[in-house]
C-alpha cells in the first residue's frame, strides 16, 4: 500500500493535515531533546519527512522502513541521509546501537505494535529513549465528534482529489479510529519494558507524543 501511495505521499499529508504536519515534527524533535552527533533511528520512516528535522538538527539520523517505493522517494529527495530497508518487528540492528528511537505515524501500522516496540527497546541502549508520536484521541468531546466526522466523511474524498490511491486513506481513517488513546498506548509502551512513560498532546489531543527510557544507565537518560 505504501509503495503505491509514495509519490505523492508527502504532498497529502500536508493538504490532509491542513498544514500541521511540519509544526508537530518540530515539537517531536524538541520532545526527544537530541544532540548533535547523537544515533537516532526513525522506524517506520517512510520517505524520510519524519528523519530530516532530526538530520538537520545534527543527530546521526538512520531513516528505516520496509517499503522501498517509500526509501526510494526519500533517496531521491534528500540523497545525503541515510535510508535502510528494514522490518519493525525484525530490526537490522544490533542491540543497544542507538541513542534514541522514533517513530511517526508508524506505530499504527505495524501489524503487531507490542513487537514493534519490544525491537525499538533491543537496539536502544540502556538509558537512551523513544518517542513515538501517533493520531490519538482529541480531548475536548465536541470537538472529537466534528474530527470523527472529518475522518469520516472529509478525508476520503478530499484524498481522492490529491491521492495517487484513495482507498489507503480509507484506511487511514479507519485505522485512526481503531487505535487506543493516550493512556492505553502509554500501557502498551510500559508493558514492551520501557520506563518513565509520559506523553503530551498536539493540537487538542488530534495527535499525542509518548515519550519513554529505556531502563539501564539512568545518569545518560
Ligand atoms: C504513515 S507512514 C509514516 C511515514 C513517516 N514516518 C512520516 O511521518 O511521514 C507509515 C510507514 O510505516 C511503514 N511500515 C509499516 N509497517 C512496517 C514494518 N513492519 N516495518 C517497517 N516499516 C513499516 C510503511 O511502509 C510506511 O512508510
């Protein structure tokens, strides 16, 4: 599916997110605090959009994904980061190799979430950290209800107009829909063996940052 949506995958994710989709990438680079020269993984990277804030900031940044229609768009368009073909629940990586882990709008998509984040655990070293930043559940109760109708009945025709494949952004409201809120996404996260979870919510709670250590060297978390 990611494959097919590639060329045009970053263009509507602008038009669909009304634009927001830049500010909530700077927020995660400043909630995951990276510095320069720092190894950070970006799983589930896609074509890169969600790595180059980190590479720019100066961390080592390593986009990996398993849809090589998406690692090629991202090669193309930012030649100078680095792209690896890999699968979240079987990561290329050794353990404990990196200082910080991220994931956007990924974690959704993985078929088994829990494993996921039990490998994103194994290649982060002992007191390094994890953001994932995922859609999660507005706060405010009407405004929940006007969002569910834009899932519902805005988005798929207006991903219809800008999308090389429509029928993935039918998905992608459902898939919004399906996935648990703030606090049981923060379980999940304590349960795959990280500690102090916390999160923070962007724009009224539309998406959520959760944040997290890997127990170990608590002087470099
Ligand atoms: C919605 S896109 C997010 C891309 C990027 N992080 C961003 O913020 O724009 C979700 C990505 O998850 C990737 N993905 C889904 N399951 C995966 C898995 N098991 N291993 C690696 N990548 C996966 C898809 O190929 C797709 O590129």
């Amino acid at each position: 599916m990611f494959d097919e949506v590639a060329d045009r995958y970053d263009i509507t994710n602008d038009v669909l997110s009304l634009g927001q989709t830049r500010r909530w990438r700077r927020k995660l680079v400043a909630a995951l605090a990276v510095r320069p020269g720092e190894r950070v993984l970006d799983l589930a990277a896609g074509t890169g959009s969600s790595t180059e804030p980190f590479h720019d900031a100066g961390a080592e940044a390593v986009a990996c994904d398993f849809s090589l229609g998406m690692l090629q768009v991202g090669k193309r368009r930012r030649p100078d980061m680095s792209f690896i073909a890999g699968d979240a629940m079987n990561l290329p990586f050794a353990d404990d190799t990196f200082d910080a882990v991220t994931i956007s709008f990924g974690l959704r998509n993985i078929v088994d979430p829990l494993a996921g984040l039990r490998e994103m655990l194994r290649v982060t070293r002992p007191g390094g950290r994890l953001a994932v930043m995922e859609f999660s559940d507005p706060t405010n109760k009407v405004f929940n209800t006007v969002y569910n109708e834009y899932l519902m009945r805005a988005l798929p025709p207006t991903a219809r107009a800008v999308s090389s494949n429509p029928e993935a952004y039918v998905y992608l409201a459902e898939s919004i829909r399906a996935w648990p809120d703030q606090d049981h996404l923060a379980a999940e996260i304590s349960a795959a063996g990280y500690a102090a979870v916390k999160y923070r919510n962007l724009s009224g709670g539309i998406v959520a940052i959760h944040h997290a250590t890997k127990p170990g060297d608590l002087l470099a978390s």
